[in-house]
C-alpha cells in the first residue's frame, strides 16, 4: 500500500518555512498566492504579512482549500477567493500586541511622551504637568479579542472601563454596552479606544457626530483599521486642539509624507506596527502547526471567517 500524499502548504518565505517546519507528512513550499502556484499545488495557502494581500493565483488554483491570513483583520480578501475556498484569520496571534501598544499610545499621548522625545532633538527641557491614566474613564469600542485583551491590561491602571460593541451583552463578566448606545456614552469618557473590526456597519463610525460628543480634552486612540474614522472630520477637531489623537492606522494608508495629520499637535502616529512585535512570529508558528495537525487529523480549521 503507497504512502498518503503529503500534505502542501505554501508559505510567503523561506524565513517562515525554516520557522515552521519541518512537519511529518508536509511539504512546505514557498508561494505568496500571486502568480502561478508551485508544483504540487498547495491546499493551505499562507500569504504575507499584509493588511490586504494579493491572492490572485488562488482563484485559478484548484487545490487550494484553505487560506490562512497572518492578521486578524481580512476586509479586502473574501472578494478574491472562490466560494469553495475557506478563509481563517490570525485571531490568538495579535492581541497580546495589539493591546500592549494601545496602552502605550494612551499612556504617551497623555504623559506628553512624544513631545519630550521631540523635545530631545532640541535639548530643551520643558517639564510641564501632564494627564494620568489613573482614574481616567476609557470607552473600548470593540470587544473581540482586542477590546479584551486592552481591558485586561488596563485593569492595572486604576480606571473606569467601559465596553461596546455590536450588541450588549455580559462577556467574562464585563457588560458590554450596544453602539446604538455611543451617543449617551462618548460625552462621559476621557479616552476612546478603537479595537473594533472594519465592516460596512462600523467604516466611518468615528464621524463628525462621534467626535463632537467625546468631551474636551478626550483622546481618541485607533488600533483597528483606519477607515473606522473620517479623517477628515477627525483633523477638524485636532488641528483646533479640542481632542488627541493616537493613532496606529490612517485612512489613508500609509499616510502621506505631505498629510496634514503628521503635523498637527496633539497627535501620535505609529505605522500600523500594532500585532509587528517580537510577540508574532511564534504565536502564528503555533497556529499554522494547529492548523496543519488539524488538517491532516481530518478536523475542522480554526478561526474561519468565512
């Protein structure tokens, strides 16, 4: 009796093959899902560390089952795949990261610690009384599993927390409140947290509406995608100084050298670097070897969006 055929999974480079493997009963081969698909075809496509990558060589690739993002984001790839073809994203893999770097936008924006380091290139010392996190009021819009792992960390920091999300719930014993109920909320709470997905329902959430309801002096902090915000409507209250702005997605993306958002006081701009920490790589090893040892047990994939 021959030998099953092994298994192909193709991954973006040979960094993430070395990484990955080797794995009994697997083929590992490099491929990004653009182009013509390597000989044996794979059935689990991996494709680059992008917020929406290519995969126009999938369509025409019939032995692809499966495509397995490394974001948890995937707005931009449903449209590219055949129906036949199934869709996982990278929950589990981002939201230590993410959530580390949302605080960190929340406590430098309010400490001033992005205009100290400016200050540096000046050594000008100009010390000045600055906002505590400590018995702030933060709204999380979004509470996957982003939103949750922000909360678990802001746990830590003597503040009131507040959730939302597409409908009110109770969720590990925090309730969470419905969107249709921002407008009552937005004006009691001193910093925004964005961690929501990007969908029709949530893209230019963040409008004229929203913004003029957070109170004086509130922060508005984005790590889900930078759509969710009206850019436009957003610099209009920045550039007066009514509200801060943290920011680690744009809409645009990336953000122009010439866009006015680099410019403006009060607001912090990190390159969309939420999940891009040494927290990745090994946390999507996990999860690619999971997906392959399900695969080839004849179990159900993980994390299908669609």
């Amino acid at each position: 009796m021959s030998a099953p055929e092994p298994l192909v999974v193709s991954l973006p480079s040979p960094s993430w093959v070395r990484a990955v493997g080797p794995l009994e009963g697997v083929d590992l081969v490099v491929w990004d899902g653009t182009g013509a698909p390597p000989d044996p075809a794979p059935a689990l496509v991996v494709p680059p560390y992008v917020a929406t990558p290519d995969l126009t060589g999938v369509a025409g690739c019939a032995a692809v089952e499966a495509v397995q993002l490394m974001t948890i984001g995937f707005d931009g790839v449903p449209q590219q795949l055949p129906e036949r073809v199934v869709l996982c994203n990278a929950a589990g893999v981002h939201e230590a990261s993410t959530a580390e770097l949302a605080v960190g936008l929340v406590i430098a924006r309010l400490r001033g610690i992005d205009d100290d380091a400016r200050a540096m290139a000046h050594a000008r010392w100009a010390p000045s009384r600055r906002t505590a996190l400590a018995d702030r009021r933060v709204l999380l819009v979004g509470f996957g599993g982003v939103g949750r792992a922000v909360a678990a960390r802001l746990a830590a920091f003597e503040v009131q927390v507040t959730a939302v999300a597409s409908r009110a719930r109770a969720q590990d014993g925090v309730p969470v409140r419905a969107v249709a109920d921002l407008p009552a909320l937005l004006p009691e709470h001193d910093v925004v947290v964005l961690a929501c997905p990007l969908t029709e329902s949530t893209r230019g959430l963040v409008d004229a509406g929203f913004l003029s309801a957070m109170p004086d002096g509130a922060l508005l902090v984005n790590v889900a995608r930078g759509p969710v915000v009206d850019t436009a409507a957003l610099l209009a209250e920045v550039r007066t100084g009514r509200l801060g702005a943290a920011l680690d997605v744009t809409d645009p993306e990336p953000l122009p050298p010439e866009h006015e958002l680099w410019r403006t006081p009060g607001v912090l701009i990190t390159p969309h670097v939420g999940g891009n920490s040494t927290a990745f790589r090994p946390r999507m090893v996990r999860l690619l070897r999971e997906q392959v040892r399900r695969r080839l047990a004849g179990e159900g994939w993980l994390n299908v969006v669609r």
